[in-house]
C-alpha cells in the first residue's frame, strides 16, 4: 500500500510542489497531494474535529477568495484524515519580532548596546520563550492521535534582506550592522530549537532545515532567492522579496521531509 502524504501550507509550498514534479516518478510508493494557498487566505483556514481543513464556511471568505482557492490545487478543503502523514509548511516563526527584541536592549551578559534600556538576560530568555510558543501552531493541530503530523516552518529570510531598503527588513539591517554574524546565527538556531522543542512537547514534530542552506549570518544563503516563483501564476517573484525560495531550496527541503518520514 502507497504512503498517502498531505502536503498543506502557504506560498513557500511552491518550491515543494515544483521539487516534487521534477522527483515523483521516483517515489511510487508515494502518493502526495498538495492544498496550499496564500499565506493571508490560508491562515484563515478552519479545521473541525474530524480534521477537515480549509474553507468550511463560505460565508466567511469573498467569492474572489473562493476562486483564488479553488484555482491553486482545484479544491477549497482537504479531509487530513485521509492521509498517514501530514505536513504543515509555511507556519511563520515570528523571527522578525525577535530581532526587533534584540535590537531594543542592552542584554546583561549577551549583547551591551550604549543607550538602549538594559534587561537581564533572564527576562530576555523569558521573552523569547513567549515569542516561541506563540510561533506555534494552534490548539487543533497539537496531539493528534491518528495521522503523523509535522511542520516545515516559513523559510528564514535570505541574507540579501541586510542590504534592502524596504522599512520591512529595517529590523535585520540593523541587527546585522550591529552584531557579528556568530551571533545572529547562534540567535536564529537557539530560538528555531526552542520552537521545536515547544511543539514536540505538544504532539508536532519539526523537520528543520539542513545547514547548508545557511549562510555565516544564520540567514538563508543568497542563491537559493534566485528564481523562486509564486505559488499559483508561477510568476518570478520580485528582486526585493528576500522571503520566498526557489526550486533548489525545495529540493534539499523535499528530501528532508521524504527521508524523515521514511526512517519514523
């Protein structure tokens, strides 16, 4: 019998879904089905106690919202139950927040910054913890019983984020002009284990990035933003999108979730 795997999440399913056209024909014992839509759809998505997902009451969303739905993967609700596994990709991990904590602190024993209000690194490690678990995914999706359920956190942004203009990547600009990139990658790592940490303690394994995709500063490496394409008009997302990943990161994060649900 084929492994039934779901594959549900936000735009960043796009690298995946492309990965797994180019790779399918070598996984016959695999039958995947992808559900995704954009992230301010998707995180409005509904799921009942027997684990249907996405548009339950079409009240709630625009007709327009009902078409972008229905156009991506051809439905507007997928039955989890159905599947052995399930993967959840795209969840935001809130790290923008955290640097912004960062930036705005003199941490005793962790970062001294002149003219910033000055904390101790216990309350900091308080926040950050209440940082994380509000990163995690929502009561419905925690202790299943049934499918194996796993999550693929939103990718970190790439390192031409520390070069951008835009006001949105202003928070890593300056943590990056501040501090050396061992710290922002000790920063990153420590906060993305506390996370999976957070949701193995409720029922959700992490499947996290290889190292390889990571640059010194803890951020994605540069080649793998070139080229990546939106999820539904496979249009070449903008220069100044340093969020959203190609092909060849989809790849490396394909196998990833392949080989980790093959060896449990």
């Amino acid at each position: 019998m084929n492994l039934k795997i779901a594959i549900i999440g936000t735009s960043h399913v796009a690298p995946l879904y492309t990965a797994w056209n180019s790779a399918s024909h070598l996984h016959k014992n695999i039958d995947m089905v992808f559900f995704a839509a954009p992230g301010s759809l998707f995180r409005r998505f509904q799921i009942d106690e027997k684990r249907k997902f996405g548009i339950l009451d079409s009240s709630l969303f625009s007709p327009q919202d009902i078409h972008t739905i229905k156009n991506t993967f051809g439905a507007i609700k997928i039955d989890l139950k159905q599947f052995d596994t399930v993967v959840h990709v795209g969840q935001l991990s809130r790290e923008t927040q955290l640097a912004k904590l960062v930036n705005q602190f003199s941490i005793d024993e962790f970062r001294s910054k002149k003219g910033c209000r000055r904390i101790s690194f216990e309350a900091f490690l308080a926040l950050r913890y209440s940082l994380a678990r509000s990163a995690m995914l929502t009561e419905s999706w925690r202790n299943w019983t049934t499918s194996q359920l796993y999550t693929v956190p939103a990718p970190r942004f790439a390192e031409s984020c520390i070069t951008s203009k835009s006001s949105y990547y202003a928070p890593w600009v300056k943590l990056s002009a501040e501090n050396p990139a061992s710290f922002m990658k000790d920063l990153l790592d420590d906060y993305y284990n506390l996370i999976e940490i957070n949701h193995k303690e409720n029922g959700i394994n992490s499947i996290l990035p290889p190292d390889e995709v990571y640059a010194q500063n803890g951020l994605v490496r540069a080649i793998f933003q070139n080229g990546a394409r939106q999820l539904r008009e496979n249009a070449e997302y903008s220069s100044e999108d340093h969020h959203h990943m190609n092909i060849q990161y989809g790849e490396i994060i394909l196998h990833r979730i392949l080989d980790t649900i093959q060896r449990n």
